[in-house]
C-alpha cells in the first residue's frame, strides 16, 4: 500500500517492460541486507532500486549507496526520497554499456576500492551484470534477488539443462550459496515467476583473469552440445577432457584446465 500510494501521488505505474516488481516484505529485505555483511563506511552498489526501499535499509545500516536506475520516473522519486543524504548518490540511466560491461557512469560513481552490488535485480539485466561483477576485482560479494531460474543456472552441476557459461564461472571464481526462495506474493505487482536471493563471493587465490576466463566460458558454451574440438578448434587438451567432449557435460575444475592450457584463447 504504502509503495502504491508513492507511485499514485506521482503518477507512476510500474513498467511490466522494464521488470518492476517491487519486493514489498521487509523482513526479506533485512534479510538480504543482513547476509550481505554491510555496516558503516561500506560502499554499495544497488542496480535497480525501484521505490528505494532497500535503498533506505542500506543508509540506515550506514552504508554509502551509489543507486542505478533507468527509469526517469522513478529516479525523480528517488532524488526526492533521499534528497539531502550525503551517502546516497543517483545515476540516472542504463546500468550496461553494451551486453558485458557496468556503464562508465556507474563505475565512476562506485570510484575506486572495494565495494558490494546489494539489489533487487532487473530480471533483464540480471546476468549480463553479474558477469560483470565477476571480473570486478574491487566487489567484494554480490548479495541480490534475481529470477529463480537464473539462481539455478548460477547453482546448477554438469550434465543438468540449467548448466551454462554463468554456472561454471560463477562456481570457480566464487562461493554461491542461496539465501532464499521467494513466492510471487513477496512483491508488487506480482511476477509471474518465483524468485530467489542468492550470495555470490568471490574465491581468494584463484589465478585466473576471471574476465578472460568468463568470456572464454561464454564462447565454450555457444554450441552447448557441439563437440569442444568444433568450438574452440584443435589444439592441446588437458588430462580428462578432449576434443569430443562437450561444454553441458565438463566440469567446471575441466574448464579451468582448458583454459590454463589454451590461454584463454580459441583454437
């Protein structure tokens, strides 16, 4: 009610098109603040931040929060929302430059040092950016609610329709774990598909570009059930695995391999 009436006092609605579906219980919202370790002086990025419901357990947990939103209307909201707050910064647009990189924009605003992406994530934009986030050294740990399914894929084993790109580099590069599953009644309007929230920290010591790593995943995945040796050509293989083995039914230990001895490169 109280998210309706924001919206109905501006002339907003949400935008089936741009996935706005608010999560309205704010115990899952401590909930996902609290898994994410944030306290005072800590910076956090939140893409997406609607209403700015998080946006404001973040501040009163005393973070500085650097906020993403493409919509101008709800931009408006939320300047007036947390207008006068030093520790909260909005950048007005689309969270992506192109399909695999946080825009410019954004980053700048993050500025350097360490920092965690704290969201309710666009369903859209939800993979794409963690990607992203993946190959950021400086982010210390994705805590979001994403689409069930993307939670899924992130958690899923070899072999399993769900497994992909994301799976094996979110699964070498860091600990995923899931927070929560959350029914469509947990948010307004509500979607028509369950959600999840999922925590993404990343591995110490892993020794790979994790950017050339995941991309190297991405190009091994584009023909899932072709051979390897028709997708990334001849070449040297690693012990276990060869040239008509196919990327669904390699493990992600298998991939690491590949890529050590392929430099990331194609064949």
């Amino acid at each position: 009610a109280e998210i309706r009436a924001m919206l109905d006092e501006r002339g907003l609605a949400p935008r089936k098109k741009l996935g706005q579906n608010f999560l309205t219980d704010h115990n899952l919202i401590g909930k996902l603040v609290a898994a994410s370790g944030v306290g005072p002086g800590d910076t956090v990025l939140e893409i997406g931040p609607g209403t700015g419901t998080l946006t404001e357990a973040l501040l009163e947990a005393g973070c500085r929060v650097v906020a993403g939103e493409l919509d101008a209307g709800l931009a408006g909201l939320l300047r007036e929302r947390h207008r006068g707050v030093d520790r909260f910064t909005l950048v007005e647009g689309d969270c992506l430059a192109g399909k695999r990189g946080l825009a410019p924009s954004l980053t700048a605003a993050v500025g350097p040092g360490p920092f965690r992406l704290v969201a309710n994530l666009p369903y859209g934009a939800a993979t794409p950016v963690m990607l992203a986030l993946l190959a950021e050294p400086d982010c210390e740990g994705q805590f979001v609610t994403i689409q069930k399914e993307v939670a899924d894929r992130l958690l899923a084993k070899p072999g399993t329709k769900a497994y992909g790109a994301i799976s094996v580099a979110a699964q070498v590069l860091a600990g995923v774990e899931r927070i929560a599953v959350l029914p469509p009644e947990c948010f307004w309007p509500r979607p028509e598909v369950t959600s999840a929230m999922v925590s993404v920290v990343p591995r110490a010591g892993v020794g790979l570009d994790a950017a050339a790593f995941a991309g190297f995943c991405q190009r091994a995945f584009a023909g899932r059930r072709k051979q390897l040796g028709s997708v990334l050509g001849d070449g040297p293989w690693p012990e276990g695995v060869g040239r008509a083995d196919r990327a669904e039914a390699l493990a992600p230990d298998r991939f690491v391999g590949l890529f050590r001895l392929r430099g990331g490169g194609v064949g």
